[in-house]
C-alpha cells in the first residue's frame, strides 16, 4: 500500500508541476523559454526536502532554459541525473553521497555560464547502497583469474557460495561449482586461492560451512562417478596450526552418496550434519560424533551408505531436485532453496527427535519460473540459489519470536530477494528501476541507489556481516563481488560521471 501510495503522490507531484508551468502564462509557449545568459539564474524551491541516493526531486526556478546538455546539477558537491528541463523547473535524481546538500544549479557553456544557488539545504539521508568490493569484466571477457589486492583480482565467474570464517571474521570463503576455493581477506584486501579443486578429487564444489568450534571446514561436492552410496558427498577439512586451510591440510571423506547439492551442520546441536543427493531429492542426517569418537579412538571410518552412519530423513518432491539446506540460526527450522524448480521449502526441527520433519513449500511454485513479490505460492522465483538468514531489529524491538528475514540470490531474476517470517517474498536489490528503462534490460552493472539504480547479473552467493551490516555478493556475470552496506560505510568510492562505484 505505501508503495501504491508513493507512486500516487508522484504522479500527483508530476501533474501538479505541468499544471504550473502550463498556468503561469496564458501563452502555451511560455515555457519554451531558451535560456539567457544575460539573465540570473534563480531557485525558488524544491521538493521534497529530504532523501538519499536516487530520490526524485524536481527544483523550481527561472532562467534553466529547455536544453538539458546545457544544465547541469550539483548537490552536496555531487553531480546529479537530470531526466527534464523546462524555463522553470528540473526533474533530477539525488547522487550518492550528497552528504552537505547545497543545491547549485549551472547553466550554459564556459564563459556564458550561470549559477543559481539555494538558500535551503537539502537534508542527505544516507541509505543502504549497492557498490563493488572487487573485480572486473573488460569488453572481451578475456580477464581470466587473478589472485591480488582488491584493486587487481578478477575472476568471480561460476557460481558459487560464500561464508565466512567463524574464528577469522574478516576472512570470507567463496567455494566455486567447477573452479576452487578462495579467500577473500578484508582486512588486507587480498584474493587468494588456499585450496584447488583437485584436493577434493576435481569434483564440483557446491557449498561450505564450518563446525562451531571453527575446526573443521565441510565442503559439499556433487559426484555420481562411483555409484550409489559410494560417491564422495561430504569432505572435512581440518584447520592447520596456523589456522589457515591449504591443499597441505587434512582432508577427511566423511559421507558418499552421490550427486550432493550441499551439506549443512545444526548451528546448536552441531553434530548433526545435514546433506542431500539429486537422486531424489533425499534428505539424510548423520552424527558426526561418530566420526569423531572412531577416529579418535585409532578405528576405520567407513563413509558409505553401507556403513550404517547416516539416515535418510525424506525427500522433497521427485528425482532431479537441485537443492541447497539453509538452517535458522535458532535451529527451529530450515529453508530448502529449490535451485532448478524455482521455489522454496520450510523444514521444521523437531528438539524430541533432534532431526528435520518433512518439508512444505513456503515461496514459489515447482517449475513457475518468473519474477513476482508475493506471499507464499503466489511469489515467483527463478532459479534460486544462496541464502542468508539476517536479524531484523524491528522484529527484536517488536518482541516477535522469529527475528530473521532470509535474503537469497534470485540467479536469473538479477537481484536480491527477502523471504519474511510470514512468507512474504519481495525484492530487496536490483533490477533498477531507472537504469533498466535504458536498455530495458533488468540485469547490469550499476551500483547505488537499491531499486531504483543497482543492477546484478545472475548473482548466485551472498554472506552478511553482521558486525559492519554489510551484505558480499557473487555476482557471477558481473564477475564480481559486490556490497550492499550503509553508503560511504565500506570505503568504496563513486565515479561522479558514470554513478558507479569504484
């Protein structure tokens, strides 16, 4: 409703200033006034007052003439979009980081220019923006792979997952599906690759947790070469001494099936490890303790379904289900992201029986691929892929039970979606509403402004950093890693002439 209302009052606003310009002068031509050099250039008002990066805003004056090449913007020292000219007004949109908020309006060329300055000061709200942490795409996609500082890594082109290192916050994991994995270090703002596919039997790579205790990284991988129950499906890699993960590190088969999508520990009762097969789309649990206790005590872990340590659960729907298990930081429940199938499931925690119940659909409709923000099974999604559970501080102040939204990447819809606690599906980021009406494309490269601006371009892992509120994202095509935190909160910078961030 707020957002019908929004949209109302600037249709309103838009009609209200035609209906001036064309009012002020019996002449229907009055406003087809060329600008004169000879003449000042005066602001008279602007509306509204206040807003952040890309808002409307329409600035009422005389002397702007009606050639937008020769009018130029600037707020805060920023220069501004500017979408129409007429004598008397300019419709524009706010830039990034207009923090001082004068408004200067410049018209004219080189030495016929003319400025008009506010007395009022616009109010800058700094919002959530999109920017871009790393990487690049030159004209021809050749840039290939590069480890290196932040300012010279590129790479960031399959899909893939992100974590973070429990024991090293400022160290992010990406695990590729067909490369490797790397490290992100954001402390030093570095790229490196620790371990190589080829550790993991040149497997795919397909998701990656941590055991509470930050000991163990467990690594996913999808293979069905060896057969039923006897295809590697879960590997834990112990950490050195150092704490870092290498190729050197100890690296454990700990579970085989095949063609697992992804595997996940219980956040409480973290012996509990969660996985899945393709096959048919099974659930199964095993309790890692058992590993534990076997190895400790100098015996032979036997990883296979033969071996007898890990159950089947259920499964979800029907053979081919590519899915990934995404456990609630409570551990009540869990979230299925049906990647292929373009839909959502909600698994419920049963504490008596310490395993997942059978799953139901909370997002989206099995093969319904397309893009609508809704509730339940009238959402839409397409290809869905990671998902991160984010704490909601009015829901914390509100004093509801479940303080979490679930973001997820919505691969082939370009953006960034929120599940709510009630199933309410909307769109967080992307698919900009002004950028696309220049190619009509809703995928791209922009950051700043959340709707109105950003685009990605099948985005697929995303991790939220809950100290800085700051959310990394893979954007695949893009071949970068992007962020969506507080504007001038993470030390990207913005290019004034193209509004994208550095």
């Amino acid at each position: 409703m707020k957002k019908v209302l929004k949209e109302w009052q600037w249709a309103l606003l838009a009609l209200f200033t035609i209906c001036i310009c064309s009012c002020k002068d019996d002449d229907d031509n009055a406003n087809v006034v060329a600008f004169d050099p000879s003449k000042p250039v005066l602001i008279s008002d602007f509306t509204p007052k206040k807003g952040g990066t890309g808002q409307r805003l329409v600035i009422y004056g005389e002397n702007f003439g009606v050639d937008k090449s020769l009018v130029n913007v600037m707020i805060g020292g920023k220069k501004a979009t500017i979408i129409n000219v007429n004598n008397n007004s300019i419709y524009c949109l706010v830039p990034s980081q207009a923090y001082d908020g004068d408004i200067k309006v410049i018209v004219g060329e080189e030495e016929n220019q003319v400025t008009g300055i506010s007395e009022s000061i616009f109010e800058y709200e700094k919002k959530m923006v999109v920017g871009t942490l790393c990487g690049y795409r030159n004209e021809y996609d050749n840039q290939g792979w590069k480890d290196g500082s932040f300012d010279i890594c590129c790479g960031f082109r399959n899909d893939g997952c992100l974590k973070f290192d429990p024991l090293y916050p400022d160290h992010l994991y990406v695990v590729y599906d067909g490369a490797d994995i790397q490290l992100l270090d954001l402390k030093n703002r570095m790229l490196s690759t620790p371990l190589n596919r080829s550790s993991f039997g040149d497997r795919r790579l397909r998701s990656l947790d941590f055991t509470n205790d930050g000991q163990y990284m467990v690594v996913a991988v999808d293979f069905d070469g060896w057969g039923t129950g006897t295809s590697p499906s879960v590997y834990f890699v112990k950490r050195n001494e150092d704490g870092s993960f290498t190729n050197n590190s100890s690296i454990q088969l700990i579970a085989s099936y095949k063609q697992c999508n992804g595997a996940a520990l219980h956040p409480i009762n973290n012996n509990e490890l969660y996985f899945n097969s393709y096959e048919r789309g099974q659930v199964f649990r095993m309790d890692v303790s058992k590993y534990f206790e076997t190895i400790n005590n100098g015996g032979n872990w036997n990883p296979d379904r033969d071996g007898g340590n890990y159950d089947e659960l259920f499964t979800i729907q029907d053979t081919g289900w590519e899915f990934q298990i995404n456990i609630h930081p409570s551990g009540n429940y869990a979230y299925i992201v049906v990647i292929n199938q373009h839909y959502i499931l909600r698994t419920d925690y049963n504490w008596e029986k310490k395993r997942f119940a059978p799953a139901y659909v909370v997002a989206g409709q099995a093969r319904s691929a397309a893009w609508e923000d809704a509730a339940g099974v009238s959402a839409r999604l397409n290809r869905p892929y990671q998902g991160v559970f984010v704490k909601n501080q009015e829901y914390v102040d509100e004093g509801r039970e479940d303080v979490y939204d679930f973001y997820f990447c919505d691969n082939k819809n370009h953006c960034i979606r929120k599940l709510s606690p009630e199933g309410i599906v909307s769109t967080y980021a992307g698919r900009g509403n002004t950028t696309s009406v220049v190619d009509n494309n809703v995928w791209g490269t922009e950051d700043g402004d959340l709707r109105e601006v950003a685009r990605f371009r099948d985005p697929s892992g995303i991790a939220y950093d809950e100290r800085d509120n700051v959310f990394y994202i893979l954007d695949v095509v893009g071949r970068k890693i992007r962020t969506i935190s507080m504007e001038g909160e993470t030390g990207t910078s913005v290019d004034l002439e193209s509004g994208n961030f550095n």
